[in-house]
C-alpha cells in the first residue's frame, strides 16, 4: 500500500491520480477528505501533529510519501516541522513502513539562513536517520507558482514576482514530478540513489514567463518586480504572518543569491514539460 501525506495538494493530488491509473494501490492521508476530489480513494483522517492519528493513517502501508507543511498562518513554521517530521519519523517506526519518499528542495544541503527551505533541511536529517529505504527528492521552482498570479495578468497585464525580471532560475511542472515519484514509489527494485535532484530543460526568467504569457493571452504582460523592502508587506496583506512572511522573504533572497541550486549540477533529472505546455494545458481547464 502507498500512503500519501498531503493527498489534497499541488504534487500529492497528481501524484495518487498517478499511482491508481497505474494499478496500484493507494490512500489518501489528509485532514479535510471533503478537499480530495477523488472520492474513491481509500482515506485516513490525521492531524499531522497528532502521532497517533499518524500512527493509525500509515498502518498496513509499505511505501510512505510525506512532505513538510505548507501554513501561511503558522506563528513558528520551522518548529511546526520539527514536530510534524519526528511525528513522521514516530509513525514511520511504529508501523513498519519500509520505504519513504520525501519530498525535499533543491538547496536542502545549505546550513544557512535560507528561510522555508531550511524545513526541506529538517526533513532530511531528521528521516535520515531512519534504518530503512529513504528517497529525498529535490525539485527547482514549480510553473504552477505563477498561476496565482492569473486574475491579476488578465485583468492588468502585470505579472508580479519578488525576483529581479531577468534572474534565470531552474523551474518545472508539478505535475512531471509527480510522474516521478510515482515511478519511484511503486519501483520495488532498488537502485541505493537516496537524493533525486530534479530541474526544468531549461531555466526560465520572470520576464520568460510574462512573455509566455503575453502570448498566450495576445495580449502585452509586464513584469512588476516588487523591492526587497515590500516583499514583507505584500505577504502580510495576503494572509501570511510575520513569521512565515520573514521565511518566505529569506527562501527569496536565498533564490536571488544563487544559494537553492542542487548539490550535484552534473547529476540532475530534467523533467520535460516546458513552461508553454504546462501553461497551455492549465489554460484550457
């Protein structure tokens, strides 16, 4: 059985749409069933801080995806994941699970100050130390990020972005990669790889996307590059807290600084859907 921590979200959606059209067996383990959108899906409902509820959700399973938490609203992000990825590591031991795949990012390897992804950091030091199959996978910046950016590119031709228009940086499809961790989690052979770096064919700039979306739309999109010193503002108007505002503000400039690059360059997968594909097939949804 296939268990996947975060079934309602970006990758973990596409991911069990991905096992079960390929036979094999999965559930969901979420907190809200009523977001899976896939009804038939076998479902456990547990509270990613409560090991018990975890403990419960992963029993019967042998291959486990886990992710770390995605929570605007946390007033401590970084301690949050501490808690959820030793409940993980509990829940882990507890049933037996004999392969984990953990969804990491690319510059999980940097001891610094580099916001959010210090939380993909967490997650592997702390699973790696378990004495089972571990896969950590790293992916660059997902297309689907700019989708949030939709209602403001049709109604004012502006795409907003927190990165100079011209900084290149490895970007890809989620969807692609949950092809991938599909394929891992249901491979029983086992090639001893514990770290999967993952990149785009190419890197893309803010102003790449804007013009990918000018013509999608026929229509002229400008780049608004938004300074450094209103990046903390424009996060707290949008729901985040002063604290999960300051990790995401440090992961950006870490992005900027080059520091959320992938430890082995020569050694990466590229994945490869481009940004005009996957912004097309989203498109005429």
């Amino acid at each position: 059985m296939n268990i996947i921590v975060g079934a309602t979200g970006q990758v973990g959606s596409n991911l069990i749409r991905e096992i079960k059209e390929n036979g094999f067996p999965v559930r969901a383990v979420v907190r809200n069933p009523d977001k899976l959108s896939d009804k038939t899906i076998e479902t456990r409902t547990a509270d990613l801080f409560n090991a018990e509820q975890l403990i419960e959700a992963f029993k019967g399973g042998t291959t486990v995806f886990v992710l770390t938490p995605e929570n605007p609203t946390s007033t401590d992000i970084i301690e949050d994941t501490k808690r959820i990825v030793e409940n993980y590591k509990k829940a882990i031991q507890a049933t037996g699970i004999k392969k984990v795949v953990a969804l990491s990012c690319v510059g999980a390897q940097i001891d610094s100050n580099t916001g959010n992804v210090l939380m993909s950091r967490i997650l592997e030091q702390t699973l790696g130390t378990l004495d089972i199959e571990k896969v950590f996978i790293r992916p660059s910046y997902y297309f689907s990020n700019w989708l949030s950016y939709m209602e403001t590119i049709e109604q004012y031709g502006v795409l907003p972005t927190f990165f100079p228009e011209d900084l290149k940086i490895e970007m890809h499809s989620p969807i692609d990669l949950a092809k991938f961790i599909a394929k891992l989690m249901t491979d029983t052979s086992s090639n001893g790889r514990e770290i999967y770096e993952l990149t785009g064919q190419q890197k893309y700039s803010s102003l790449d996307v804007a013009n990918t979306f000018s013509k999608l739309f026929n229509k002229n999109v400008a780049v608004q590059s938004i300074p450094q010193d209103k990046w903390k503002e424009t996060l707290l108007s949008v729901g985040f807290t002063d604290n999960t505002a300051t990790n995401l503000s440090d992961m950006t400039q870490a992005v900027i600084d080059n520091k959320t690059i992938p430890e082995r360059p020569n050694d990466t997968i590229k994945l490869s859907t481009t940004l005009e594909k996957y912004l097309e097939e989203q498109l005429e949804k």
